[in-house]
C-alpha cells in the first residue's frame, strides 16, 4: 500500500447554500445553458474550467479561489448576461494563504491520513478491499520523489522511483494513493514509466483522491526486491495550485526517502523548508533549505515513519 501527496488534503468549502452558488446557479438556469456548453464557450475565450468545478461552483461545495478562477467567474459574468460584479461581488474573502497560515494549518491537521469512509470505496472497487491490512507484505525500502513546479507556480509533474522488498512470495503489485490539492483541475495522468504497468484505477473527483494498482513486470517472492518508475503529469496552464508544498504520508517506516522539488525560471522561492512529524501530537520539525544552482531544494529521511515529510517554500 503506497500513499503519495502533493499538498495535503485539499480544502474544502464546507457543503450548502450561499449568496454565491445560489446566485450562480439561477443565472445558470435562467441562461438555459448546460454545463457543458457553458465550459465550451469559456473555452473559446481562452479559459479552462473543468465541468466538475463549475458543478461544485453552483452545488455549493466548493468556491472560486484561485487568480484563474476568479477570472473565469469574470468571463461567466458575460456569459451568463449578469451584470459586472454580480457574481464577484458574492465571493468571500479567499482563505489564507501565507506560509504562516499553511504552517498553522498543517499544524491542526497532520497526520494527514485519508478518512477510512473516503478512501474504503475506492480500494474496493480496485478490488484491494484489504489493502491496508495487508501492507506489511511489501515493504517500501527507498523512495525518490521529483517534483516540478511550473512558471505559474503550479505542479508540473511528480516521479517517483520505488524500490521494494517482498515479505511474503508472489507479490506482484502496489498500490498508489494519491491526493490532489486542486480538485478544481482534475486528476493527474498516470504513467508507467519502467518496470510496472497501470492495473485498476478509480478516481474520487470530490476529494481529489486516486487510486491506482502499479503491475510489476514479473512477481518478486519473500527477500527479493524490484525498482519501478511512474509519474503523475498535470495539465495546464494554468496547472494545478500546489499550495507551496509537496509531502509525503507514510504509513510503514520507510529507510530511505529523497524528496526533490525544482522550480521552473522565473520561480524562486525566498525561502524553502523541509518539514515533518511522526505523530499527531507532535511538534513540526522543521529546517531551512538553500536552493541550488539548479534552482531546487532537496532533504532526505532516513529510517523514516509513520508519519509526513516534506517541502513547503515562500
């Protein structure tokens, strides 16, 4: 059982009606547009938004947060035949997001397993009912992370390279969760790059959580080990709000764990730290990082977990 995270669990609007989702959902029936054909003339204008967020936009579930869809809520506007500001002017105020408010929030969250009536129905229907009873038959020895941010700040993509070791005969697959922080942007692209392929895959869009079998190339048994090679590729721009982090939960103690973040030019943090904790009532550890001449940060853990580690910048 593998968990791999971008940014945590995403944060979401808490359920029901106000002024802005019921606003915007009487323009939307009153326009007579579907969903569909509303994302396609925002296309036209240059925008992208996904269906999915226009749906939670109008149910409620979630708000406009980000510069790309407060801009989009703009073009509606027009769209929609409402007045300049109709909509806008309905938005709360956005949520922090400074690194002292991602700090206190982390604080009040971590450790960030998923709730077992969130991720339970996923891995059943990959068929994985067990799967996390059943991880001390696969050990994760050493995992490398990559990650890249892209000019707008948002994440590029994510590889990763794992190495694991069988504790029982046959093992033959692992199992990948992982969350997106920006739900509004649609899940990643799965790729296997070498030594495994993609098996079952199901997507919870509303938690931005997914779950995915990578197949080994051939079963491994008790004692020995396999290397395989994947990657979680986003679209854009603009890409997916990483909120200035990128982490890791372990839910097994893991030896060794490289996490890289590189940030594309015209990207550079003033200042990035490595972060982590091992249980719920602990402390954050956390350290400064220098960026390199390749302008990135990395940290290691060694003999790591349970717990979350990674990198968060500002």
């Amino acid at each position: 059982m593998g968990t791999g995270h971008t940014t945590g669990r995403a944060d979401a609007v808490e359920s029901g009606e106000n002024t802005f989702s019921t606003a915007l959902r009487s323009a939307i029936s009153t326009s007579g547009l579907s969903l569909d054909r509303i994302q396609a003339r925002l296309q036209a204008r240059g925008v992208s938004v996904s269906v999915t967020a226009l749906s939670y936009w109008q149910s409620g579930k979630r708000q406009p947060e980000r510069q790309s869809s407060i801009s989009a809520v703009r073009v509606l506007e027009d769209i929609l035949s409402v007045s300049s500001g109709a909509l806008l002017g309905l938005l709360p105020p956005p949520r922090p997001r400074g690194a002292s408010s991602r700090k206190e929030r982390r604080i009040a969250e971590q450790p960030l397993t998923f709730p077992r009536e969130v991720l339970q129905p996923l891995l059943d229907k990959v068929g994985a009912p067990n799967a996390l009873e059943l991880h001390h038959q696969l050990k994760l020895v050493g995992l490398h992370d990559l990650c890249r941010i892209a000019p707008d700040g948002g994440q590029r993509s994510v590889t990763a390279r794992a190495v694991f070791q069988a504790g029982a005969d046959g093992q033959d697959r692992w199992l990948l969760v992982y969350a997106q922080g920006d739900p509004e942007a649609g899940p990643p692209t799965l790729h296997a790059i070498r030594n495994c392929r993609i098996g079952r895959a199901e997507i919870d869009a509303e938690h931005g959580l997914m779950v995915a079998e990578l197949l080994f190339d051939q079963p491994i048994d008790r004692g020995e080990t396999h290397l395989i090679e994947y990657s979680l590729t986003n679209a854009g721009p603009p890409y997916p709000e990483c909120r200035n982090t990128h982490y890791r939960e372990f839910r097994r103690p893991v030896r060794e764990y490289l996490l890289e973040v590189r940030f594309d030019e015209g990207v550079s943090p003033e200042t990035c730290w490595q972060y982590s904790r091992t249980g719920p009532h602990d402390a954050l550890d956390r350290r400064e990082l220098k960026l390199d001449q390749g302008n990135g940060v990395h940290a290691v853990a060694l003999d790591f977990g349970p717990g979350v580690f990674g990198i968060d910048w500002a």
